[in-house]
C-alpha cells in the first residue's frame, strides 16, 4: 500500500530532505510545479528507472493524484518506497505552497 500525503505533508517532508518527483508531461511541468520537484514523466518513467532520485524519502506528484499514485505502485515494485501527494499539483498550489 502506496502512503498518502497531503500538499502540506510533503513541502514538510521536503523541507526535511525529501525530493519530490513530478510525473507529469514536461509541458505540464514546465507550465507551473512544485518549487524543488524533479520531471520524470510517467510515459518515461520504466525506460528512466535509473533517473529516479536516490533519496530516503521519495514523494511523487502530478496534476491531481492519479498519475502519481499509479507512479507511486510501479516504483513500489521495484523495490523504491514511495509516498503519492494527494490532490497533486492543483492542490499544492490551491493551498498557496510554493510554485515555480
């Protein structure tokens, strides 16, 4: 079971250390994103395995939290433990946390 985090949880998270992974399509990400947040598109995702971050705590994101949680699951069985941010980016920047 993929761990569910609010927008809040996960700017915490980051501020402690965390890296967050934005999979989302490089024109969604580049149209507005979570301030420090790495783009690996889901379509790319299995063929960029090795582009994942190595981090203690990964916590992956997109538009609205579907793309993310199904994200979430595949690196899950791939042995990388990851935490899905509920309500992805639409949340994050409805809740005023920090957009580039």
């Amino acid at each position: 079971m993929v761990e569910q985090i609010t927008p809040q949880q996960a700017l915490e998270r980051q501020q402690a250390g965390a890296v967050i992974l934005d999979v989302r399509e490089t024109d969604e990400f580049a149209a507005g994103h979570a301030t420090g947040a790495v783009n690996i598109p889901l379509s790319e995702l299995q063929s960029r395995l090795g582009d994942v971050p190595d981090a203690d705590d990964l916590l992956v994101i997109c538009q609205a939290g579907g793309r993310s949680q199904q994200a979430a699951l595949w690196l899950d069985q791939q042995g990388v433990t990851a935490a899905n941010v509920s309500g992805g980016t639409f949340a994050w920047a409805s809740e005023g946390l920090p957009v580039d």
